[in-house]
C-alpha cells in the first residue's frame, strides 16, 4: 500500500483527488490539509464526503511525515519549499500547480512573475504528461502535472507532429472550459450570473499555459515551434474542449491522418480516437480521465482540425496525478481511474 498525502485538499483539483483516491486500490489516504480548513474535517468543508473521507485536515509538515507521495494543489509560487521538505524526507512530490511545468527559468519569470527559488530542484522534475513521458516519471522524485490546456492540445497535436503530416507555422488553437478550471475562489467573471447563458475568450494570446504549450509542442517537433491560442470559459462545471487548425503536408488526407492517431495511441489506456464522421464531445469524459480526439478536414482550405476533450479537473489535473502517481510507483496505470463517465 501506497500512503499518500495531500496539500491544498480543499480546492477543486484537491477534493477531486480524494473522491477518486478512496477508491483506489493500491493507496491509503494518509493525511490531508488545508490552510483555510485546518482542524475540520473534509467532509465538512464538501458534505458529500461524509462517511466515504471524514479525515481531519492537518498541517503540511503532518502530510510529508505520513506519506510516501504528496500531491500539492496551490497556487504557482508555493510549491517549491514543499517539494524540498519532501526530497530532503525521501517523499515524491507531484505537483498539481504551475512551479515544476516550464523548463527554462526565464520562461516562469516572464509568465508568472517569479524566479525559481530552488533552482537545483527544477533539475529533479520531470514533466508529467504519461502518454509522451511515461519513462521518465518511472523514476522521477518530482512531478510537474501539467495544465488542463496543455493537456489536450499536447495529446490532440502530439500523433500530427511527430509523423510530420502538418505544417508547424500557423497553428491555431481555440480552447473552450468549465469554470471549475478557474479555481474555487469567487470572481467576478466566474460569479453564476455573469458566466451562466454566455460564452466569452479571455486572456487572448496572452494566458500564462501558452509557454507550457509551445514547450511540448517544440520538443515534439524537436524545433521552436509559436501557436495561437485563445481560451474561453464554458458555462458548465467541468470539461475542456481544444478544437486546433494546422495546415496539412501537401498530399496527405484525413485516412492517412486517422491511421496515424490509431497507431499512435494504440494502447493507451486513457486516449480513444473517435471514428471518422464523429465528434468528441466534453459530455463523453465528464467525470472520467479520458481524453477523446476527433478528426476533421477542410478539403477547401487543406485544414487538419483537431478536436480534443478532456475533464479539466480529472485528465486536467486529479485524475494524471493518480496516473502519474501509478507509474511512479508501478502501480497498475489505470488504478483508481477506470470509472465510466457522466454522461447524463
């Protein structure tokens, strides 16, 4: 049995992991905590809780003590000094934030404002996207888990790139998600009245994944590779979907595309390439860690579009944590995330 630990238990991605990690065969929830909530218990911060994880929420010092892995849920600039307690202890670290996602120090400091406080940890992190980087979370002591963007546009470009059928100028990606995806912290934007009945982009060309993106994308390609990319924020709960338009080679249709997907992705346990003529659609993943791709072709224009959706707070964060925490530990990868979807 793996015991396990979480940091910041109380916000989405948080309580996501504990609703699927008591159900996971192979780990003990050990301890949690929450700054807001210390001393309660979780059911009483999500009543929907109760008589499944009534655990007292603790102090993080309390989680690495009685844990072999830590998942962190904060926001970027916490997670650092956290995962060194956790090194320094023997633990692994799997962070559901922003600090061990970039490679390059100057990109966070543009993006996000910071430096890296320790440095030599970054050089111990390895980025946690499974389906491209399962060798290197097999032994890795931190885990960077990436974005819920990212996520979908990595795995719904990675098949196109590395089998050279499109075009790595012009990459457009539109991006559509729940308000889950904005934390559990009230906004404005996100107030139900505001977001209810409406759709609308924010932070266009400008939103702080566009790094993390460009990141897989250019190492997929082994080249610097630039992409548009616009989110929006749904009205609904959970779910992103990543519609991406990229140039097709000269000579190559949406068959030979479509075998390349399959291939690619034989195996997999989470990805499902949908038959051509349908559409991947968020309702299909609600709930679940899969991440379903459809392919289209706009025989006009010899645009590849790509359809990619994922549930933000599972195959977004939650559920590729417990993904990546299975490879690490080597668990059977699909423990405690084979769970049908919600789809009514």
């Amino acid at each position: 049995m793996v015991s396990v630990g979480i940091i910041g238990a109380t916000g989405y991605a948080g309580m996501e992991l504990v609703r699927l990690l008591t159900c996971h065969p192979g780990v003990r929830l050990a301890a949690l905590s929450s700054v807001s909530f210390e001393g309660k218990a979780i059911s009483e911060v999500y009543p929907g809780l109760a008589k499944l994880c009534d655990m007292k929420l603790a102090n993080e010092d309390e989680v690495i003590a009685a844990s072999d892995v830590v998942f962190a849920s904060l926001p970027h600039g916490l997670s650092e000094e956290i995962a060194e307690k956790c090194v320094d202890a023997g633990k692994v670290f799997v962070d559901l934030g922003a600090d061990f996602r970039l490679y390059d120090e100057a990109d966070y400091k543009n993006w996000y404002g910071l430096d890296y406080k320790k440095p030599e940890l970054h050089k111990k992190a390895v980025y946690g996207l499974p389906e491209l980087y399962r060798e290197r979370i097999k032994t890795a002591d931190i885990i960077g888990n990436p974005g819920c963007y990212p996520t979908s546009i990595a795995l719904g470009l990675a098949p196109a790139i590395k089998n050279k059928v499109i075009s790595l100028e012009g990459i457009v990606i539109d991006s559509k998600s729940g308000v889950t995806g904005a934390g559990r912290s009230p906004t404005q934007n996100t107030h139900f009245p505001e977001a209810n009945e409406s759709l609308s982009a924010y932070k266009a060309g400008c939103h702080r994944h566009t790094p993390e993106i460009e990141q897989t994308v250019s190492e997929l390609a082994s080249e610097k590779v630039s992409v548009t990319f616009v989110p929006h924020l749904l009205p609904i709960n959970r779910g992103i979907e990543s519609t991406i338009y990229c140039r097709l080679t000269e000579g190559i249709g949406l068959d030979e595309v479509h075998k390349h997907y399959v291939e690619f992705y034989h195996g997999e346990r989470f990805v499902r390439v949908m038959p051509q003529g349908s559409y991947a659609e968020i309702r299909n993943v609600r709930c679940s860690n899969f991440c379903d791709i459809s392919l289209h072709v706009d025989a006009r224009t010899h645009t590849l579009i790509i359809s990619s959706v994922i549930d933000n707070v599972v195959k977004g964060a939650a559920g590729q944590a417990i993904q990546n925490m299975n490879i690490r530990f080597g668990l059977d990868e699909a423990a405690g995330l084979l769970v049908p979807p919600a789809i009514i």
